[in-house]
C-alpha cells in the first residue's frame, strides 16, 4: 500500500523522541525499525504499531483496526494495529506507545534477539582484517 512521504516524515518527526527509530520501504509500504528491530509500518497514510496481549487492549477499547494487507483475504491480519489519531499527533505519548510496540516486537523475537545496532559487512571485513597477524610485525631473535 503506498504512502507519502510528507506522512512519512510526519510520522518520524513524531517518533523523534524514540532516538534511534528509523524507517526502510517495503512492500509499497514503509517498515519502522529501533536497532534491527521491526515495530510498525505506515501503509496507506494509515500507522500501524505490533501489539501482543499486553498493550492490544489498548488498541480494541478504542476501536482500532487490525492491519489486514489483503483487500480480498480480510480474515488475514497481522499483530499490527492502527494507532489513535490523538496519539499520532502527541509526540511524548506516540513514543510511549511505540515503547509498548518494540517490547512487542523483542517478545515475538524471542530471547535470542537483542537489540543492538548491526554491523556492515564492511566493518565485519575490517575488525577481522585487524584480528589477523601481520607480517613482519614478529621479533626477530639472532
């Protein structure tokens, strides 16, 4: 589902207080991630945050909408839902929310997954390169 940059920017400048979060296109739509960490997507102008049994009441007692990507599969849904209006537009209470989202997110993840920034593979090639013996770097004994 395609969405618009403006929203885009709108939706980050809010999660500015998140420090860290970031976005990445995706299926027409756009992913949000916190350190690898996959908690929203923004698909139609609309945001969506992961929810588990811990903050999806929160969504459901105001009424919102599960994200269900496929017009023809509306039994399809994912653990996303839509976030308020008057959420998305309070900065300080939209990072709250997004907290309960990427809590979400680590427990679907699993105890192996740690947030923590991920290496380029060219910074895995040069610590490795710097973990090899050098030539010419031994002592010589006469």
């Amino acid at each position: 589902m395609p969405y618009s940059k403006d929203y885009l920017q709108y939706v980050l400048e809010q999660l500015a207080g998140l420090r860290g979060a970031l976005s990445r296109r995706m299926f027409g739509g756009a992913g949000l991630y916190f350190e690898e960490l996959f908690f929203g997507l923004i698909a139609g102008d609309t945001l969506y945050l992961r929810v588990n049994d811990t903050n999806r009441p929160d969504y459901e007692k105001l009424g919102m909408s599960r994200f269900r990507p496929y017009a023809d599969k509306p039994h399809l849904s994912f653990n996303y839902y839509e976030v308020p209006a008057h959420v998305l537009e309070d900065a300080d209470e939209l990072v709250v929310w997004a907290r309960r989202a990427l809590q979400a997110a680590q427990a679907a993840a699993g105890p192996k997954r740690v947030l923590k920034a991920k290496r380029s593979p060219r910074a895995s090639e040069l610590a490795k390169a710097k973990s090899l013996p050098r030539r010419g770097t031994g002592s010589r004994r006469s």
